[in-house]
C-alpha cells in the first residue's frame, strides 16, 4: 500500500485495487482511519481529533487531485504523490 502523503507524523495511503469497494473512494490514514474521498469525512477507525481535522484540510485542498489518484490506482494499479499540508 503506497505513502501518497505525509505530514506532521500522519501517513495517507492508498490500495492498489482496493477490495473494500463497499466504501467508495477511499484512503487509509495512519490511527487505522479510513476516510471517504466524496464527502470527506471517517468511515471507520479513530483518529485524534487534532490530526483529523489536518487530514480533513488536507483532503479538502486536494480533493480533485484524490478522486483521479482514486481512479488511476483501481484501474492501473498506478499511484502518484500528493503534496503534504504545510
């Protein structure tokens, strides 16, 4: 499962064909968090409330950039980085 992002300790990774299909696009974020990429918010697992809210700005900034990786990583395996919060 590749690192797509990294930043301040919080690790955002992302399946190859992920097989949790039921989610939608999703990631996985270190605090064994799964996040859904459409409505941004924890499908499952904890994080501290801190570094949700990071990953939440995070994502917001990034969204479109997300939904493509999404696409990209289930249909070719393929997966590129994506530039961390500062």
């Amino acid at each position: 499962m590749p690192i797509i992002s990294q930043f301040y300790g919080i690790i955002i990774r992302i399946f190859y064909k992920d097989t949790q299909k039921h989610h939608g696009a999703h990631l996985h974020v270190e605090y064994s968090a799964v996040y859904s990429i459409n409505s941004i918010e924890i499908l499952e697992g904890y994080i501290p409330l801190k570094q949700n809210r990071m990953v939440i700005a995070w994502m917001e900034i990034h969204k479109e950039e997300l939904i493509a990786l999404w696409k990209i990583s289930q249909d070719d395996g393929e997966f590129f980085k994506i530039e961390p919060l500062k």
